[in-house]
C-alpha cells in the first residue's frame, strides 16, 4: 500500500500541510507590519524633519513667527500628513528661553515696562520624554523632560536639535504625537491572527480526529454487539482505502462468514434433529399403526356381525363405531402429517400447469365451501408460464391453505379468491390465497409456520410447517398477511420454467 494511502501517511500530511500554512500566515503578517512600521518610521522621520525645518526658518526669520509661517498657505514646509503628527515646534535660545512656539501659552508675553518676558524652558513641565537624548552632552540637565518614571507613560515623544548660531547655542525641540492606542492595536493584530489560526487548526484538527476514530468507534461497537450474539451487524463502508477502510471490510467479511457458519451449524443440528426424529417417528408410527389397523377392522366386523336388530339401538351403536372410526382416522391422519414434516423428501419437479394444480386442491373444499354458502373465485392473468414443481407435493401445499380458508369462515358464508399472476421480472408465479375468515390475531403471526403451533383445538400444528418446508423445497417463498376479523392471505412464489 503507497504511503500516502496510509491512516499514518494521510495524517502526516495533513499536520504538515497545517504547519506549513500556519508558517505561512505568520511569516505574511510578519512582513505586513513589518511594512507598516516602514511606513510609520517614515511617516514620523518626515514630520521630524518639518519640524526641524520649520524651527530652523523660525529661527532665522526675523519678522515670522512659527504661528505665521504655519498659517502662510505656501508654506512648503509641513504637508497635511506632517500637521497631523506634530505637536508643538519650540524654539529655545541660548539662555534657554522659550524664544518661539507654536503652542500660544509657551509664548513670550509683554509685562508692564513693554518688554518682553520670556518663559524658561524648565518652566514647561507638560513636555513628553526626550528620545535620543544621550547626545545632548551636558545641556541635557538643562531640559525638563528627560526621560524617567514620571513621564515614561506619555504617548508622545520630544527630539531636541543643537544649532550653532553666532548668537550662542539654539534648540529647536520638536513634539511628535503618539497614538499608543494604534500601535496596541497594530501589536495585538498578529497575536489575534495568530490566534484566529491556532482556533482553525485546533477545528481542524478535531474535525481529522473525529474522522479518523469515528471507524473505531463503529468497530468497537460492531465488536460488542457480535460478543453478544448479533452477527448481522455490519460496519459502514464509506470509501476508505486505506488501514481503516481496509479493516472495515475484512470485519464485515469476518461478521458474514460467522453468520454464515452460525447458519450452516443451526441447520446441521436441525437435520440431525430431524433425522433422529424421523427414525423415531417411523419407528412408533409403525407401532401405533398397527393397533389402529386393528382397532378399525375390528370397528367394521363390529358393524357388520354384531349390529343390534332394534332400531333405536342400532342406530346409537352405527352412531359411536363411526365416531370411533372418526378418531382413529385422525389419529392416523396426525401420524401421517408427523412422518410428512419429519421425513427427509425428495421433490419429483417437472414443468406443470400452476391452474391444474389449484383446480385439483380447489375440488377437494368445493362440497364443505357450498354447504358454507362459500364462494370461490379464481383469477387467473394471460400468459401464465408453467412452474417447476411437483404436483402431489404442491396439492399437498393448495390442499392445507384451502381448507384452512374454509375453516376459517366456518358456516357463515365469506369468499376464497384464487389469484394466479406471473412475475416476469423474477422469473416467479404467484398464488394469491385470501378468505374473508376470522383472521390471525397479529400476536400469531409470526409463530403460524412453526411446528406443533396451532389454535385449533384438533389441529396437530404441523400443516402451515409441512407447507412451507414444501414450499422451501421448490425454491420458492410463502407469506402471510391477516386482520383480525378482516381476513387472510397467504401469498406463494414459486419459480417458472425458464423459456
């Protein structure tokens, strides 16, 4: 068997298919913030360098403020990008005044000898953290906002440039604004990709777990319930070629052969039942028989030599030799059915007329069905093929399904049909025997074919049995359909001589 066709080999390949696209979709985000930070370094290296710009044209302007240079619409300095992320440009001069701002309150203000008070740069303590800030040398004790505990929570940052001008050493500070909020969010935006494809392949690969034990667990329950006797339990096949699929199958054909065998040993002991039986039977009906042949001709001497010459006495002693006559004849009759299903038999088939067979069983009730005010019908379709059969055997069969019809509907009256159609399609005839009797309470059903079972207080329980193992013996079938009070159907199928 190829690898690749393997429970172990498909399950390999999956988990790495799983691997190699989880790799993939964290290296692809990888590379897209790692973009996006390009982008943002960009973006806040530009507006750094607007800032710087815009200090330095401050600073060596002698009529513009920052305030008026900003607000001048042909400005080249600070595009609309650049507006949005700085904060403030300050300008500090050499004694570290706050010379120029954009922000109006760090704004020099007259006092009331018309000059001008500057505010110092140590005076503005609302300033975000220096970054970079190691290469201001010494002047970094002189700025407010070196980085530390207290203003490490900022979401903005400040950048301080040295300028040489020829009046001493100028800053320009430039305030550049954070969204922390947007960098937490571009942070948390790989571990929630991350996470979405650690839930996928967890689905996956609960889904590939279920897939691959759910056979187990069919065969796990197959196994008990053929521990339990059961041995028509199959397990599904659904197309699988590989180890599961493969021991799905042989399972299936290990659970057909046990059935099978289960089959041959029933009807192994059956036979040796039979066969014992039969002997036996043979055996003491032979013995029975022979008091009854006896007991018969005695009865007929009886009636012949010993008659009494009174009218009276000679019609209630005709009435009780008869009434014995009658018992013996059942006796005989029971013993005679008990050797029939008993005794191994061998069907003489040949090809016959199925309307000569139901015409010679059919005449035998015709006189009692009359009497009972009983109709027959019998309806026969064209073109019936012959069956394969033998005819004593199947008006043995006819015979016992007629007459318990009849009795069935007793002296009040019903009607039998005889219905005789061919099956074309399965190479059958069937035989429709339905009365309008008592009907077979649904309790029964199922026990009617079974030897020795009968609801008739003189019945032997051995008729409906002997039908169906001749039946059985023409390869046919036979079923039965009832309601209780409704009536009864006895449905033959048996095979036609092939054309």
């Amino acid at each position: 068997m190829p690898f690749l066709h393997t429970f172990r080999g498909r399950l390999l390949m999956i988990l790495a298919l799983m691997l190699v696209a989880t790799l993939g979709v964290q290296y692809y985000l990888n590379l897209v913030m790692q973009q996006e930070n390009d982008e943002l370094r960009r973006l806040q290296g530009e507006a750094l360098n607007a800032g710087i710009t815009l200090g330095f044209q401050g600073l060596t302007s002698e009529t513009d403020r920052l305030l008026d240079i900003v607000n001048n619409p042909n400005q080249p300095f600070l595009d609309e990008s650049a507006r949005k992320r700085i904060r403030d440009v300050i300008i500090i001069d050499n004694d570290w005044h706050v010379s120029d701002s954009l922000n109006l309150e760090y704004l020099p203000t007259v006092d009331e000898d018309g000059e001008l008070d500057y505010k110092m740069l140590s005076e503005l303590t609302d300033l975000p953290p220096l970054v970079e800030s190691s290469r201001l040398g010494d002047d970094l004790s002189r700025f407010p906002n070196q980085r530390s505990e207290r203003n490490v929570a900022f979401d903005d940052e400040a950048h301080a440039v040295p300028i040489e001008t020829s009046r001493g050493r100028w800053y320009v500070m430039v305030l550049l604004k954070n969204d922390r909020s947007e960098a937490a969010a571009r942070a948390a935006q790989p571990l929630v990709v991350t996470l979405g494809v650690l839930l996928i392949s967890t689905l996956i690969t609960f889904w590939l777990v279920w897939r691959f034990t759910r056979p187990i667990a069919y065969l796990s329950d197959a196994a008990r319930r053929v521990a339990d006797g059961q041995l028509d339990v199959r397990v599904p096949i659904t197309g699988r070629n590989d180890e599961m699929g493969r021991l799905s199958e042989r399972f299936n054909e290990m659970t057909r052969e046990l059935e099978k065998s289960k089959e041959l040993e029933e009807q192994l002991q059956q036979a040796e039942r039979s066969a014992v039986v039969g002997r036996l039977g043979s055996a003491i009906a032979h013995e029975i028989r022979n008091p009854l042949n006896y007991i018969n001709l005695t009865l007929d001497h009886l009636r012949s030599k010993y008659s009494p010459d009174e009218p009276d006495r000679r019609a209630n002693f005709q009435k009780l030799t008869s009434q014995l006559k009658d018992e013996v004849a059942r006796i005989n009759q029971q013993i005679t059915d008990f050797l029939n299903y008993s005794r191994p038999a061998t069907a003489n088939l040949r090809p016959i007329e199925a309307r000569e067979v139901i015409g010679a069983s059919l005449r035998i009730v015709e006189a009692q069905a009359e009497e009972n005010d009983i109709k027959i019908a019998v309806i026969e379709h064209e073109n019936i093929p012959q069956i394969m059969g033998d005819p004593e055997f199947l008006r043995s069969v006819f015979n016992n399904l007629f007459i318990n019809a009849v009795q069935a509907m007793g002296n009040e009256g019903g009607k039998l049909t005889v219905k005789i159609e061919a099956d074309d399609a399965e190479a059958l005839v069937r035989f429709e025997i339905a009365d309008t009797g008592n009907g077979i309470p649904a309790e029964n059903l199922s026990k009617i074919f079974e030897p020795y079972f009968s609801t008739k207080e003189t019945g032997t329980g051995l008729g409906l049995a002997i039908v169906q193992k001749i039946v059985e013996q023409h390869n046919g079938s036979i079923k039965v359909e009832s309601t209780e009070s409704k009536g009864t159907k006895f449905t033959v199928k048996l095979p036609s001589v092939k054309q």
